[in-house]
C-alpha cells in the first residue's frame, strides 16, 4: 500500500493545494486521483498567477476576451471556474459515494475584500452561482471582517472554507461563525446541512521564529499550533452546542491542514505531512509535497485528542520571547497582504496579455 493510501486509510483527506490546465490535460490530476489518493483541491491567487503566467493553454480564452469589455477581474474568475468545474467533475465520484465530506475544490473570493464584510457576503454568493456545481467551495479569509461575512453567507446555503486561519483562537472564532450560520438555518426551519472546512495554516510559524530561536526548537511551532488547535477542534465536535445542531442535521466544519510544504531545506520534506495524521482531518499538500509522500512518505502515530505534548512546547517559546497571540494576528495581516500582492499581480498579468492580444489581432 502506498503512504499516501495508508494515510487516506487512516481516515485523513489528502487534497492537492494545486491547479493548472496542463494538471487537467494532461492526464495529471486523474493519476493523482486514481493512484495517490488524493479526494480534493485547492486553489488561491498566487496558484492561480503561477499558473498562467507559466503556462499558454490560458491564452486563447484571453485572447477571446482581449476586446470586451470584461473587467480583468471577470475574466480571471471565467478562467478560474473553467478549471475549477473541470477538476470539480473529475472528483464528483468521491462527493457522491462520501455524501459531500469529501471531494471538493475551492475557489477564493477576491483578497481585496479581505476587510469588507458586505462586498465578501456578495462576491461568495455569486461565485457560487456561477459555479453551477455543489463541490465548490467559496474561500473567505477568518479575519475579523470576514467572520461575519462566513456567517451570513452559511446561512445563504453557500459552502465556505475559511481560509488565513493562524492559531486556535482564530480557527475558534471562524468555527462560532460557521455554527451562528447554521443555527440560524435551523431556527429559520431550513437545511442546516451546509458544508464547512476551516484551513489552519502551519509553516508560516516556523518561517516567522526560524531566526530567532534556538535549532533545537526550529520547525516545531507549527505543529503545536496545530496539536492545540486539534483539541479544540476534537472538543468542539464533542461539544452539546455541536450535537444539538448535528441532530438537526448539520455537518461538522471539518479542520483542513494549509501551507503544509517545507520552507527550511534543513528540514524534512514531508515534516508537516507525517506530523499531522488525523482522522477527520484534511492535508492540503504542494504538488511537490504530495510526490515527495508518495515516494518515501510513512504514518507514524496520529494526533493525540488532548493535543500532546503542545503546551509544553509552547511554553519554551513564550520562555523565548516568541508572543503566540501576537504573532498570529501579524500573521494574518501579513497573509492578507501576501494575497493581495499575488492578486495584483494576477490582474497585472492578465491585462498584459490582453494588450498584447489586442495588438496581435
């Protein structure tokens, strides 16, 4: 059996935190589907920048639209949900045989927005309308503009991954705001059914402190992070205030793995993956990271329920210097502003092409 399906076995989503044209032409994604395991995909600005400024299979659908009078931003999303509905199709197997826990894609709404709760409400809606297909989610960043904006658009029926989530009080917060959706559908006599996964990212801690702590603690604050969000996620599931609206029929807001890809070359390639196995938990990995697993990959223990040794790791960062609280909020911002660079560059980069496709023609 191959460490991506022992993992998959386990009871953990392997997602893949990846999409491009020549991954759904060529064949790619099938393979991954068929061979690794892998049940999902994600998708964000500066995959999608990559992916087109990497790649010419965009340019015709750029060039169809290098005269009209398409925003570059409707354009973008017209090339985003013609990749997204194609990958959404091919895992639209694994959606019906798990009943909607599993097999789904994302797509995230403009980073500008990442301060406007009203504007993200809007975006998140029509994105999915546009869609047309029920394995999408829409991603809204956990910010404390986004919060109510999650809310709101759980309630409207649209299935959100709360994106840019760095530490368990954010991912608590994010996680209130999905159940406030989903209470009001009950109270409102409507299916609270509706889908939710939380991305708690990981790596970002350990470039954020890599400079200013001793080696011994180096790559270990993003797993503790993630051992003490885990029990919170565990409690929360546990929780009368959960089950009671789970007896109404509503799903759990399932805990997602982000930014899982080895930042210090010192370190591991799979660090993140083999540190993180968990039942009813997802890993959305780097191309590179899901290969680097499938290659030498191994499941060793899962993440204990009590979050483990993680208070006690860190504690000898605060001992360090290192404030938890702060730095996570730094994080956020920093990741909303990193968005909103790739997301620049996206709409710099599409109309480009456009200019040179209007001079071409």
């Amino acid at each position: 059996m191959t460490p991506t399906r022992t993992l998959h076995e386990l009871g953990q989503s392997l997602w893949l935190d990846n999409i491009t044209r020549e991954l759904l032409s060529s064949g790619t994604l099938p393979r991954y589907i068929d061979d690794l395991s892998v049940t999902g995909l994600t998708s964000n600005p500066t995959i999608f920048d990559h992916a087109i400024k990497n790649s010419a299979m965009y340019d015709p659908d750029i060039s169809a639209g290098a005269h009209s009078a398409k925003s570059g931003e409707d354009l973008f999303f017209e090339l985003a949900l013609a990749d997204l509905t194609r990958a959404a199709a091919l895992f639209q197997p694994v959606f019906a045989r798990t009943d909607g826990v599993d097999g789904w894609v994302s797509l995230e709404v403009s980073p500008l927005l990442a301060h406007d709760t009203e504007r993200t409400l809007s975006a998140a809606i029509d994105l999915h309308r546009r869609g047309g297909t029920p394995n999408l989610f829409i991603k809204i960043p956990g910010t404390p503009e986004g919060l109510p904006a999650i809310e709101a658009a759980i309630f409207a029926g649209v299935p959100v991954n709360v994106t840019l989530l760095l530490s368990r009080e954010q991912y608590l917060a994010a996680a209130d705001a999905y159940l406030r959706g989903v209470e009001r559908r009950i109270a409102a006599g409507l299916n609270p059914a509706v889908a939710s996964i939380a991305s708690l990212f990981v790596s970002r801690w350990d470039v954020a402190v890599g400079a200013k702590i001793s080696s011994e603690l180096a790559n270990r604050l993003g797993i503790a992070i993630a051992q003490r969000t885990y029990k919170s996620y565990r409690e929360l599931l546990a929780s009368p205030r959960f089950q009671r609206a789970a007896n109404a029929g509503a799903r759990a807001q399932r805990l997602l793995w982000a930014s899982t890809g080895t930042k210090d070359p010192g370190a591991s390639d799979i660090l993140y993956v083999k540190a993180l196995a968990a039942p009813f938990t997802i890993n959305t990995m780097p191309e590179g990271t899901l290969k680097a697993f499938a290659d030498h990959g191994e499941v060793g223990g899962i993440l204990a329920p009590d979050g483990g040794d993680a208070e006690a790791v860190l504690a000898r960062f605060a001992k360090a210097g290192i404030d938890i609280d702060a730095l996570a909020a730094q994080l956020q911002t920093e990741g909303a502003a990193s968005f909103v660079k790739s997301w620049n560059d996206l709409m710099d980069r599409i109309a480009a092409k456009r200019v040179m496709m209007r001079k071409a023609s």
